[in-house]
C-alpha cells in the first residue's frame, strides 16, 4: 500500500475510533441525565406536585429534548 493509502486508513480508524468515543460518552451522560430527571419526578410524585403521568411525560421529553440537543451538537463539531 502506498504510504498516502496508509495515512488515509489511519485519518479514517482515527475518525472511526473518536466517533465511537463520542458516542459512548453521549450515551454514557444522557443515561445519568435521565436518572436524575426520573430521581427528581419521583420526588415530585411523592409530595404531590406531580401526577405520575406527568412525571412519565416530563422524563420522556427531557430526554427527547437531550437527544435532540446532542445531535445538534454532533452535527455542529462535523
């Protein structure tokens, strides 16, 4: 393989590997954010503020707007 063929497969498992890191730390923060989410609805819940409905609801749209929020950062560092 030439030696320009060589550092372009490296540039690419480079771009691979980091990618995968970034995915597994996007995972790994979006996993603790909805614990605490669901930690302070089920505190809500348990003084009354909340009906567990809408604590289901307030989690589900939390971490959809999280997801969204974290593609559109992805998409920015591209």
């Amino acid at each position: 393989m030439s030696r320009i063929g060589n550092i372009a497969q490296k540039a690419f498992y480079l771009g691979m590997g980091l990618a995968s890191v970034a995915a597994d730390k996007a995972a790994h923060r979006l996993s603790d954010l909805r614990k605490q989410a669901q930690t302070l609805t089920d505190e809500l819940v348990e003084r009354g503020e909340m009906s567990a409905e809408e604590a289901l609801q307030f989690v589900d749209n939390f971490v959809k707007r999280e997801l969204e929020r974290a593609e559109a950062e992805m998409k920015a560092a591209e």
